[in-house]
C-alpha cells in the first residue's frame, strides 16, 4: 500500500499533456481569467497557486503525497530541514514561551535552541528525555512543545516517545519530533503519540543527494500551528521548498522503501562486522542487541535500524588518521545518501561548541559517524578495515 501511495497519488490537476510524471513548474506567477479568481486563489478558497513562493503545483503534489503516505492533516514542504525546525518553533513560541527537550540532537538544532531563539525571550529547558520525570517535572503553563529527535545524532539515544506523547497530552502541548533518522514510511506518527513530524527531507527521500529540503508533518491536534504556518510563517519568512527540489524528492520518495531496507540491511551488516574489529572500542547502531534501548526501538519503529553507524577508537588522532586512509567511502557531511560518508562531528558539526559544551551534549573526540549506502557491504567494512592497518 505505501508503495503504491508513493507511486500513485493524484496530481493536483490532470496536466494538459498527460504527463505521467507530475511536470516541474519553473515559475513565479500564475494567470488569472478574472480578478475574482485571483481572489479566490490569494484568500486559499480556490486551492490554485498564485505565487510561488507560498504555492507550487509540484511542490504540492509532493505534499499531497507525504500527506497520503502519513494520513496527517497538513504538509508543508520548505526549503531545508533546518527551515522545517524553525518554522514549527516559530509557529509554536513567543516571548516567555519555553521549550523541553534534550541536550542530544543535531549541533545546529541545538544551537538554533540555545542561541538563537534565546535572542527572542525563549527559553530551552534541557532534560533527560529519557527520565519521564524530569520531562514531567519541567513542563510548566508557558512550555510551548515537547520536542526531541526519535534516534538522537550523533548519540544514538532513543526516548520512550508513547511515554512522552501521554505526559504531552496530559499537560496540553505538542510533542514535536525530528523523525529524519527513520523514513516515516517505517512507523505510524500519529498512533505513537506524535503531534508534529520534521523531517530533513534531504536524507532519505532526495535519492541520493539530489536536493535540499524539509517538512512539516501536522497530525491537526493544534490547529492555530498550521494556521499559523500556512497562513502566516509560507508568507513572512519565504522557506517555501523550490519546484526543482520538489521533483527530484517526489522521484526519491517513488523508490524510497526499496532503497532504505537494503541501506538499512546493509548498516546492520557493517555495524555487526565492525564489533569484532581489533582497535574498535565501541559500535553504535539500534539495530544491534547490544545498543541499550534496542528493544525500545524495535517496539516504537519497527525491525529496521536506519542507516547511521557509529565506532570509537582511542583518541581524535585516530579518528583523523582513519577517515584520511577511506578509499571507498566518502569524506563528507550528510546522512542516508546512497554513498557510504563518514565524518568526525566533534571537530565539524560541533566545531564551534567549546569542549565543555561538547562534553554536556556526548559529543565525544572519539567517534566516527558512517551514514551507510548501498555499496556491497563487504566492500564497506574491509575499508574501514583497511583505513585502521597500521602503515
């Protein structure tokens, strides 16, 4: 059924050629018959475009898509996955408001948390997510969400989101979740106790590194946020995701489950290989019994571990002398491409945080982040065995 979903969902209008493929719309403006219908467009009644910077015909038919595949109320594509965070933050907070969330989550995130929506009067509560009591504790009549990352990057850390989608209906707030670590195809949102889905739609649905982009899935429980983004936020702060980029993720979403359970199979397979490895101090991977909240995960998520692999190995030298031996796999930022990357986020996406900041957030000197592809997996693990050879 999801499948089919990805392959088949309606065209907003039939195309005047019988494309089969929804055509890229590589405009600005749209015409208008009568100056009624350009009413009915501007007000939203009409469901017509009528600039493209809040609507796009293949844009939203990539919406349309994600909305069938998700059942959620509203999509909303934008122009990366840091623009998704912030849109739904901006939707969700003001002066005074606070957020809860954890101290694990993307360096950037964090710093948009900690930094610059600090700026603005807003707090950032930083709690184990893990420890229900704490979040509990910390939610107060001006905390504006709950937010948290499904599987933590780089830290692999996986809360107990039924447990914190209870506690976030108990106290009236969305529970907003960046579910980039795992395609949405792999688990029901919404029955998890999700309100708000973000997703870095450049990962897994691009296919392979073709193009930027981000959503906002809204389940509908809060309706002045979509109000607020539809209505306001598409407006005000122009993050609306571009036609081209709408295309070539709509392509990847048509082939994304395929691609993910062999990416997926194949970072098991890696992880598994690279615990027996002499020199490798530590493998983390969801999909591994070992990892503490495997079974959590396999609960929530399903059988799948996703596509992101971590190892340790003695110090930061090591590190770089590893990741400067990799023949095959790519030295590069980003995750669930179909090419295998490898990074040190200590020294890259954390560059700026000082150590003691670092430290507070596990971020550690020791760790290699792999973002698993579809190269034979073999292949994958004899060069991160190769790189590790003593020369």
């Amino acid at each position: 059924m999801t499948s089919t979903l990805a392959l088949h969902t309606d065209f907003p209008q039939r195309d005047a050629y019988g494309s089969i493929a929804m055509p890229v719309y590589h405009t600005c403006a749209y015409q208008f018959d009568d100056a009624q219908s350009m009413t009915e467009a501007f007000s939203g009644r009409s469901g017509m475009p009528d600039y493209s910077r809040v609507m796009n015909p293949t844009v939203t038919h990539l919406e349309d898509t994600v909305r069938a595949l998700t059942h959620a109320k509203s999509v909303t594509a934008l122009s990366s996955g840091m623009a998704a965070i912030s849109n739904i933050f901006l939707a969700l907070t003001a002066q005074g408001k606070n957020i809860v969330t954890s101290a694990h989550m993307f360096g950037n995130t964090y710093a948009l948390l900690t930094r610059t929506l600090r700026r603005f009067g807003v707090e950032t509560r930083i709690v184990d997510m893990t420890d229900v009591q704490a979040v509990r504790s910390a939610i107060d009549d001006q905390t504006a969400c709950l937010f948290l990352e499904i599987v933590t990057n780089p830290q692999l850390e996986v809360a107990d989101v039924t447990a914190l989608g209870e506690i976030a209906r108990n106290h009236r707030v969305p529970l907003v979740a960046d579910t980039t670590f795992l395609p949405f195809t792999e688990f029901d949102g919404e029955a998890l106790g999700i309100d708000i889905q973000v997703v870095s739609s450049t990962k897994y649905l691009s296919g392979g590194a073709t193009s930027l982009g981000g959503l906002i899935i809204d389940y509908g429980h809060y309706p002045e946020t979509e109000r607020c983004i539809k209505q306001e936020l598409l407006f005000n702060l122009g993050a609306y995701m571009t036609p081209h980029a709408a295309y070539m993720q709509t392509l990847g979403l048509q082939t994304l489950q395929v691609r993910y359970r062999q990416q997926s199979a194949n970072a098991l397979r890696v992880a598994q290989g690279l615990s027996s490895i002499p020199g490798i101090q530590h493998v983390g991977y969801i999909g591994l019994p070992s990892h503490p909240q495997h079974q959590l995960a396999r609960r929530l998520y399903g059988p799948t571990g996703g596509a992101m692999v971590t190892f340790d190995l003695p110090d930061q030298s090591s590190c770089f002398r590893c990741i400067d031996r990799l023949r095959l796999i790519l030295r590069a930022t980003n995750l669930f491409d179909i090419k295998s990357l490898a990074i040190h986020p200590y020294s890259t996406i954390y560059v700026n945080y000082s150590a003691a900041e670092k430290a507070a957030m596990d971020v550690l000197p020791t760790t290699i982040r792999l973002s698993i592809g579809l190269e034979d997996p073999e292949d994958i693990i004899t060069d991160i065995i190769s790189s590790l050879r003593e020369r």
